[in-house]
C-alpha cells in the first residue's frame, strides 16, 4: 500500500507575507518603479482581453468544452433577486389579433406601481382589468434540492389598473410593450428591477439569461444555449430557450442588467458559435428602444404623453442613441435652438449625465 504524502510538507518558494505590498521582493532592483501600480494596469487590463479572447474562442484552456464560456458566480445571486419582481400573467377577452380566448404571459415590475409586459399579453385596458397577476409562483429551494415533485409555493396576487396608467406599443409595427399600474404592494413585497438606458450593452457571442414562465410553469431560468446571435438597434437575437408564456420576460446580460425585453420567436436556421446550428431564434425588445419610443411620444403629445413621462422617471441612465446626453424627447422652453437648447434641455437630474457646460462667447470675450 502506497500512502500519500500530506500537502503540508511541501515547501514554499516564498514565505507569505500578507503585510507586504506586492513585488515586495523585487526591491530597488526592478526595472519597475512602481510594481503593485503597475499589477492593477495589468491585471485590469488582462482580465477584459482573455474575457474578449475567450468570448472570440481564441483561448481554450484543457479543461473546455467546446467554446469556453463560464458566468461570474455573483451572477447566481443577482438572477436570483431579480427573480422575485418576475410575475406571472393570465388574460382572457380579445387578444391582440383580434381572436377571443385566454392565455398567460410573463411580466416584471419595473417600478413603483410599474408592471411590464408584452402588448400581446395585455394588449388593452378591457385585457388588463381582468387580468391576474401572480408573483411567487415558483417551485420552493427545498421542494428542488430534495426532488419530491411537490407542487410550487404559495403565490400572491395584485390589483392592476389600467385607468391609472396605461402604455402601450403594437406587436405588429411597434415594438410590443405594455406598461400598466400595479399597487404598491407588489413592489414593497418584491421589489423592482431598473431600466436603463443602454444601447451599447452586449456582444455577439455573449449571454442572455432569461427568467419567464414558460407555457405557464413555474418560474424558470434559461442558463444553458444563450448565445446572443445578433444585435441591432432596437432588438437582439439569441438561442435562449423559451416557451409560449415567455412572452414579457426581462433578458439579462452576463453581468445581471436588464437589456431586453422578450417577446417573439421565429423559426431561422442559424450557426450557433459552438458550431452546432439552431432552427428557431428568439428575439428580445431593447430596454433602451423602449425609452426612445416613450420620449418620442411624450415629445409628441397626446392623450397617453403624461403615462410615457411617468414611466420614464423609473428610466435610468443617459444613451447617445437618445440624443445630447439622453435628452431626446424632453420638452425644451428655449425659443432659440443650438447651445441655448442644449442647456436648456439638460435638467441635471439623475436621468442625466453628470456634465457642465462652458459658456463659449464668455471665453472668447
């Protein structure tokens, strides 16, 4: 019998030293003046090129399969707060296509007193009255770790009311999404998940998590297969599984963000990054196309421009694809346009960019 030796008898090259600064060791001889400044250069700088090379497939270490692809570990604890604002939602009436039945969907709360989903989940306020909105329907930790098949928690229910607020785009020709009024409760119970303003957030090659209801189920989260496949300015494509009843889910990048809003799938024969293909693509709504379009229609007025301007104080951040710093669509006061209507639009809030303006005829004087 061979008996192993015990790790503690290996020794060290280095004594460690945790007091110590590191390349403590190098001293004065170093070619580097400053090497612990010169290690957080590196090691920033090191950490987003082998993430890029990965992404690409350039790196792959022995232990990969296929293309190496691997989330942060905070990334679990985020997925899983941000489950809990995730609903699910049963209508019945006329649906969007003008067909009377009933169906379920998925929604978030995106607010106070914010809960969004598809138009083709609730595609009217006569939908949206009758409406039931379930959170917590989902199979408990305990009832999964030990597998017994028990059924899922208990969920509880919120009143929505259209009549308070309501917003809506087409599914056809719009970009198909409902904002609707949800009582307070809801949000003091579950909490809320931000909207940004972001055009710029992913990459080919990236991930999108999704967390929905499919065909109605308990609450799921798709983790595996979800290659973003492409991206454009109002929507990106991804092989993110999903079912009917997904509709309405937030999309997730890998860094925990809302990025989109999902809502359709189509059958498409693409080339998947691992080399394998997929015959249907899902495709999700921007949060940041979203924003645009409200600001557009509280710029234009009209009998649902106050319910766009109530939604956008829960958008968050500023987006050069929403004009000088995010002011796309805000009401300007100033007769004069050019640097006068900049200044004026710029509010200094914290929908803006933190930014001051130089008063250019001044200096030139």
């Amino acid at each position: 019998m061979v008996h192993a030796r015990s790790l503690q008898d290996i020794p060290f090259v280095a004594k460690p030293d945790t007091r110590q600064k590191p390349f403590s060791d190098i001293g004065r001889t170093g070619s580097v003046d400053d090497p612990s400044q010169m290690l957080k250069g590196w090691t920033g700088w090191a950490a987003r090129g082998l993430d890029d090379a990965v992404l690409k497939g350039v790196i792959t270490p022995e232990a990969a399969v296929g293309t190496y692809v691997t989330s942060q570990a905070a990334l679990l604890q985020l997925l899983a707060e941000r489950r809990r604002p995730v609903a699910i939602i049963s209508a019945e009436g006329t649906d969007y296509d003008g067909q009377p039945g009933f169906w379920s969907g998925t929604g978030l709360l995106v607010g106070p007193n914010l809960l969004l989903t598809n138009h083709h989940v609730l595609n009217s306020m006569e939908v949206a009255k009758t409406a039931k909105v379930e959170f917590n329907y989902e199979i408990s930790p305990e009832s999964l770790l030990a597998g017994d098949g028990r059924a899922p928690q208990a969920t509880q229910t919120f009143a929505i009311d259209p009549s308070r607020l309501f917003i809506t785009s087409p599914t056809e020709r719009g970009l198909d999404y409902t904002f609707v009024w949800i009582e307070d409760a809801a949000a003091e119970a579950y909490g809320s998940i931000a909207m940004e303003r972001a055009f710029f957030t992913v990459s080919k090659g990236e991930s999108a998590f999704i967390i929905h209801h499919p065909d109605g189920q308990p609450k799921q989260v798709s983790l595996d297969d979800t290659d973003i496949l492409s991206i454009g300015a109002n929507v990106i494509h991804y092989s993110s599984d999903t079912m009917k009843g997904s509709s309405g889910a937030p999309v997730f990048d890998r860094r925990g963000r809302l990025i989109a809003l999902h809502h359709a799938s189509r059958a498409e024969n693409v080339k998947l990054p691992d080399g394998g293909s997929t015959d249907t693509v899902n495709e999700g709504i921007k949060i940041a196309a979203i924003a645009l379009d409200l600001e557009m229609r509280m710029r234009k007025g009209g009998s649902d421009a106050s319910f766009a301007e109530t939604v956008l104080k829960s958008v968050k951040g500023s987006d050069t694809m929403s004009g000088f710093f995010g002011g796309l669509g805000r009401r300007i006061d100033a007769v004069d346009l050019g640097p006068e209507a900049v200044v004026d639009t710029y509010r200094g809030s914290d929908q803006d960019v933190d930014v001051g303006f130089w008063n250019i005829e001044w200096l030139a004087d």
